[in-house]
DNA sequence: ATCGGTACATCCCCTGGCTG
DNA sequence: CAGCCAGGGGATGTACCGAT
C-alpha cells in the first residue's frame, strides 16, 4: 500500500470507530455524520481489502485484521499528536486549552476544586470540565479524545493508559462506646456494618491535594 | 406477527482542490 | 476556465432487535 495514496484521516476514522464501538458514535465524537464515516470506512475498505468491521445485530464487531491493526495504528496517531504538540509548543501562561476531566462525585469534592485553585494561578487561560464518570467507558472516552483524563479508583486498564497515583485513603468506623451492633471484627463485605444506617465521608490527603467529603 | 427504534449502507448531490 | 475527482452530507433503504 503506497502511503502517498492514503488518506490518513482514514486511520483517524479507524480508530473512532474501533474504540466507539460503532459508525454513529464514531461520528459523533470526530463532528462528523454518519454517512461520511460510513463512506471513509469503505474507503478504508478498499484500500485494505478488509471489511476491518462486521455487523454482529446492532454492534459492528472488528475483525482479526481490525483488531492488528488498531494497535500500530494508536501509536502512529500519539506519535501524530506528540509532534503536533511540539511544533505547537506550550506555555500555561498564555496556553488557551480546555480539558474534561472524568470523575465520580467523591472524587469531585476533593479533588476539582483544587485542582482549578491550582489551575487559576498557573494556567489562567485553560478550561476544565468535571464529567461524571462512566468506569466501562473510561478506555474508549480516553482514546477517543472525550475525556482528557479521569480521576478514580485503582482500575485493571490498558497499558497504553498512563496512570498515575495521587493519594491513598483509609476508610474508619465511628461509632459510641458499647454499641451493640458495632462489635468485634468489623469488615465491608458483611456482619453488622451492612445493617446500619452509614455516612460515607472520604478524607484524601497527598503532597498535591487536601479535601474532605 | 407486527411495529417502532436503532444503526449501517447506499444513492445522489454539492463543494472545493487540482490539473491541463 | 472547464473538467475531473475526492470528500462530506441529506435522504432513503435495509437489517436487526426488543416490545407488544
């Protein structure tokens, strides 16, 4: 396949719907509509000689060839990216960016506002947007550009997932002396804790963030 | 069995870029 | 400047699924 040929957007294509797991939602998050993808995917189809995707009810399911492909075609898009960041360059100074952030209410309390102190004085100019997380969808929204990043629990996730860890919480009963129902060994999982009527609260402390929920 | 909703494919047209 | 071609979008067809 000569590369001259091809139209790299098609790879864009590709991967929106590889990841979106469907042409609609794949135009949906490019700004595009259904047909024009529908039509980039033939092209690619034809260049390839692959149908790449195959309708399985209402689901369009990647084929071998689909599923080899995605993953060279990931690092060929970062690598796209990356140097079109560089040549952009970036200052937080006079950076004009905006960034939606991916995260459960808990985590919200803690951490959002914080983060936007911290972002008011050394990126005046950049835009964040707390979105309520859905955790099945945070590798799909992550690749597909939806969400820039996600704050929440430990998750089992890709390794082209870049994680890193912010802080470590503890979770605490309190309760009277001598109450009956709260005695001996007590765990999540069962025993008397599940009988009662509870306040959640989460205390996170770490070098960057401090909050109480 | 029928109907409505959803999703992908296809037809047709428009637009913009390229080339002679 | 005219003709060609590729890409994008609206309208419509088709297939599938779930509810009744």
């Amino acid at each position: 396949m000569n590369i001259s040929r091809t139209d790299l957007n098609l790879f864009v294509v590709f991967e929106a719907i590889y990841s979106q797991g469907g042409v609609t939602r794949a135009a949906e998050v490019l700004h595009l509509t259904q047909p024009t993808i529908s039509h980039a995917l033939g092209r690619l189809r034809d260049r390839v000689g692959d149908p790449l995707f195959v309708r399985h009810g209402q689901r369009l399911v990647p084929t071998p060839l689909a599923d080899r492909m995605i993953g060279p075609t990931r690092e060929a898009l970062k690598l796209f990216q990356r140097t079109l960041g560089e040549l952009d360059g970036f200052d937080p100074l006079t950076a004009e960016m905006q960034f939606s952030i991916g995260m459960r209410a808990l985590m919200e309390a803690s951490f959002f506002l914080p983060l936007v102190r911290l972002l008011n004085s050394a990126a005046p100019r950049v835009m964040v947007s707390s979105v309520p997380l859905d955790r099945r969808r945070i590798e799909a929204d992550l690749s597909a550009g939806e969400l820039s990043a996600a704050i929440d629990i430990f998750l089992p996730l890709g390794e082209d997932i870049r994680r890193e860890h912010l802080s470590t919480s503890r979770t605490v009963v309190v309760a009277r002396q001598g109450h009956p129902q709260v005695v001996g060994q007590i765990t999540l999982g069962s025993g008397p804790i599940n009988r009662l009527e509870i306040a959640l609260v989460a205390c996170f402390k770490s070098p960057n963030f401090q909050g109480v929920s």
